[in-house]
C-alpha cells in the first residue's frame, strides 16, 4: 500500500463481500423454492426473495467499484485521496441506505421495477452517494496533476454510470413506458458503461501484473471504449423487440446484438495479449487468475450466450425464460463480479496482514470452485430454459405443468449453486481470517520478473 488513504478501500470491499454473501443466501433460497413445497410461502414468498437477490447484486458491485476505485485512483494518480472523511461518510449512508431498502422489500416496500425497486427516499441517497463519490475522485485527481488514459476511462464510465441512474428516478403510470425508460439506466449500465469501468480495472491490473507496456494497453483500452459506445449503446434495442414499440427496432437491435460481442472479444484479446507478453510473471498470480478469468468468462458469458438468444428470431422464444437467467448469471459474474474479486485479491496482501503475495491455497480452492459452480449453473438454466422454450413457446403446455417437466434441471441447479457458494463462502473466509493494515508498510507486490512461472491450471 503506496497511500495510507487506500485503506479506505478494505472497508468497502468488507461491506461488499457481507452483501455478496447475503446475496447468495436469497438466490439459493430462490432456486429452491422450485424443487416443491416452500415451507417459507407466506414469510418469504419468490417475488420477495428475487427482489433482495437481483437488488443485493447491484449494490454490492458497485460498492466493490467504489472500494476499488479508491484503492486504484491515489496509486494511478501518485497521491492520497482528496477526503478519507468523505469516503467514509458515503460508505455509511451507502450501507444504511442498502440495509433499510433489503428490510423494506421484506415488507414489499418498493416500486416493482426490476433492477430498480429502490423506494424514491433510497433514490435520492444513492445519487447523493455518486456525487461525493465522483466529487472525492475528481478532487484526487486534480490535486495531483496527473490523469492517465486508465483513470479516465475508468471515471468516464463511473460518472456515466451516475447519469444514466436518473431516468430511475422518474415514475411511469404506462407499465410499457416505464419498461422503455428502465433500459436506459439497466442496459445502459450493464452493457455499456460498465464495461468502460470494466477495462478500466482491466487496464490497471493488466499493466502491474503483467508488465505490458501502459501505451499499448491504453491503445487497446480506446479500441474497447468505442466498440462499447457504437454496439452497446444502440444495442438497447434488442430490449424493445416485445413492448409495442414501432417494428424498426428489430433490424436495429439484431445487427447491434450481434456486434456487441465484438467488444468483449477484444477484451479477452487485450487480456491474452498481455498474458502472453509477461509470461504470468507477476507474483499476485492469484490476481491474476480472477484478471484473465475476467475476460475470458465475459466473452463466454456475456458475449456469445448473449448473442445466443437476443437476434429477433431466435428472442421472439426464448424472451422472459430460463435461456435468460442463464445468459444474465454467466454475464454478470464474468464483467463485473470477477473483476471486483480480482481487484481485491490484487489489494489483499496490502490491505490486510496477509503475508503471501501469490496467494493462499483457500484462495485458489475459492477460485476454481466458483468457476466450475458458475459454469455448472449456467448449463443448468441453460437446459432448463431450452426445456422450457420447447413445452411452453412450441408446444403450448401450461406454466405450471412445464415448471413441473423441468424440475430435474432445478436439483442441478442448486447443487451447483451450492457449490458456487461454497467457493463463496472461501472467498469471503480468507478476506476476514486477516486483519486489515491500515498504515503503510512494506506490503508492495515484489516485482515482476521474467522467470516466475504461474501455477498450472490458468
């Protein structure tokens, strides 16, 4: 740790992973209540516990964003953060605000827009949150007169981020309109500016774990950011193909659908690359591991399962099925999911008193056990959602009766999301087992050399 004002970051990344694993409890919970009589029905009904689920997600990555911005920001920009007081001010109206809004959804306290259920009140806290967030960065930067390529991306997408979150704000009476607009804010983060924020980071830890040259890793980061704004801005469209909107949205949404990929393509390329270059010499090659993981599960995940079922002809079927949350599970946690675990196995040894830089053998457990927990969920979806589109959409049985033909899918299901949690739950483990180093010590990462060799397996 370079700046005593990092430390900031271990406590964002402390709340993100309570959150994490809180997710993780409704979403097995979730899926069980498919397997037959919930116990829980008039507790904890499903619209409940997908609610505090999808919502526990958004909040808890982009808490891990936050943490990891101010743990990158003062080491790209060579100086102490702007205001520790104001980091941690927002963190706690931010976990405030998080608590109190999974309380109400108990209570079916909440708009019903999916993704966006936040009450008004919670609303206007997490702009609030954005703007001393964004303010705390800004200052940081423009106290030391650097701004490289990487932070700019990387603010670019945040401060993207916080603007597109203001159609949020506003309330529909017309459910299709309301529909309409939440893409702006939904797509428009996950397929678009998110993934600035994503080669943001990319760009960060490729450069200090695998020592590519920073010029030519930023020429790769312009390539990104302009695929993501051609393809994954106009690809909003492919979320207008069933709301009543006029039908040239279809021919739109289809070509950027099937451009979109292209972005992540180069991602995993840009990762390859550099892999390529340094020979995985890097020590944290743990952090290395979740890195190029990253890029490689976000091809896969969000890239050609995406493209797998949202052409027109293809969604017109699969459109508000399984085939979805298979897609939407694999992509969320290769983008954004990955790349916050890796920013915080990369700070780990800094933060914390953990003395291994490569990383401890829980840590790789808590890896690979993810990585095959979250492939295994997503064949399962992915089975049951092909079931599915072929007894409901084809040959017209019921919900009900079709719910109950897949139901084999739904053991596999939560077997492997219980393995996935069980990576989880390691994960979470050796973050704590360590305290926090909240002064600045000698906790760098040794240099790169040419010799390391990485563990198998990568």
């Amino acid at each position: 740790m370079r700046y005593k004002s990092q430390s900031v970051a271990y406590w964002y990344f402390a709340i993100a992973m309570v959150l994490f694993g809180l997710q993780l409890v409704f979403g097995l919970l979730s899926a069980a209540k498919y397997l037959g009589p919930d116990p829980l029905l008039n507790i904890l009904p499903f619209d409940v516990t997908k609610t505090i689920h999808t919502n526990l997600l958004i909040v808890w990555v982009l808490t891990g964003f936050m943490g990891a911005t101010y743990w990158m920001v003062p080491d790209e920009s060579r100086t102490e953060l702007y205001s520790t007081k104001l980091a941690y001010i927002q963190l706690g109206l931010w976990t405030v605000m998080g608590v109190t809004a999974v309380i109400g959804y108990l209570f079916g306290y909440g708009t019903g827009n999916k993704l966006l259920e936040q009450p008004l009140p919670h609303k206007i806290v997490i702009v609030i949150c954005m703007l001393i967030f964004l303010y705390n960065i800004g200052m940081t930067i423009k106290k030391s007169g650097r701004f490289t390529t990487t932070e700019g991306v990387l603010l670019l997408g945040l401060g993207s981020a916080a603007v597109l979150y203001l159609p949020a704000l506003l309330h529909y009476e017309n459910y299709v309109v309301s529909i309409y607009y939440r893409w702006w804010t939904i797509h428009l983060w996950v397929e678009g500016v998110w993934e600035m924020i994503q080669g943001g980071f990319l760009a960060y830890l490729l450069i200090r774990l695998s020592g590519a040259d920073r010029e030519v890793m930023e020429k790769w980061l312009y390539v990104i950011v302009g695929l993501v704004f051609i393809a994954g801005i106009i690809g909003t469209a492919h979320h207008y193909y069933w709301i009543g909107v006029p039908t040239y949205w279809l021919p739109i949404g289809g070509l950027f659908s099937a451009l979109e990929p292209v972005a992540l393509v180069g991602m995993a390329m840009y990762a390859y690359y550099a892999m390529r270059r340094s020979g995985l010499a890097h020590p944290n090659k743990l952090a290395l591991h979740w890195t190029i993981g990253s890029a490689l599960f976000t091809m896969f995940g969000a890239g050609l399962l995406g493209l797998a079922h949202t052409f027109p002809s293809v969604n017109k079927w699969t459109h508000g099925t399984l085939i979805t949350a298979m897609h939407g599970h694999a992509a969320f946690y290769g983008a954004y999911v990955m790349i916050v675990l890796a920013m915080i196995t990369y700070a780990m040894p800094s933060i914390t008193r953990r003395e291994n830089v490569d990383g401890t053998n829980l840590g790789y457990w808590a890896f690979w056990l993810q990585l095959a927990g979250m492939f295994g969920m997503t064949l399962s979806f992915g089975t049951a959602g092909i079931g599915q589109v072929y007894l409901e959409r084809i040959l017209g049985m019921g919900y009900l009766d079709t719910q109950l033909k897949i139901q084999v899918h739904f053991l596999m299901l939560v077997a492997t999301g219980s393995l996935f949690a069980l990576g989880v739950g390691m994960f979470i483990y050796d973050f704590f087992r360590f305290p926090p180093r909240l002064s600045v010590g000698d906790s760098e990462p040794l240099p790169i050399t040419t010799t390391s060799a990485a563990r198998p397996g990568l």
